[in-house]
C-alpha cells in the first residue's frame, strides 16, 4: 500500500519554543468572533466561548511545559560549563 508523506519543511523556530501559541491565537481570535455572534445567537456564543477557554487552557499548559523543558535543559547547561 503506498504512503502518502507531506513535508512541510522546518517547524518555525518560534513554534517550537512556543508550542501554545496557536491555541491561545484562536482563543482570542475565538474571543473576536463571539463578540460579533453574540448579539444574533447568544447560546452559540455561549458554546463558542467554552470551547474557547478550552483553547486558552491547552495553550497555557503548553507554555508551561515549554518553561519548564527550557529552564530545565538552562540549569544543566550551566551545571556543565561549572
């Protein structure tokens, strides 16, 4: 069976320090649009705005990890130079 492989080059360096960004880019963008559907259809808005924060905290645990991973390859290069 053939594979179908897609290449989309090198991951931004930017994504890779910071793998939450996105999620937290649509939940602002989520954020834009619910502000506008609000007035037509409140219950959408509503879902919307759950589904938004679920965005929000995906993204903030994400930015977490990426600290940490950070400070922790940090703390054992600076042990390594000592």
């Amino acid at each position: 069976m053939p594979r179908i492989t897609i290449r989309l080059g090198k991951v931004p360096t930017y994504l890779k320090e910071n793998p939450g960004a996105p999620f937290i880019l649509v939940f602002i963008l989520a954020l834009v649009v619910i502000a506008v559907i609000y007035s037509y259809d409140r219950a959408l808005a509503d879902e919307l705005a759950t589904n938004a924060f679920y965005f929000l905290v995906v993204g903030v645990l994400l930015q977490v990890i990426a600290v940490a991973r950070q400070k922790r390859t940090n703390d054992a290069n600076s042990e390594a130079d000592a």
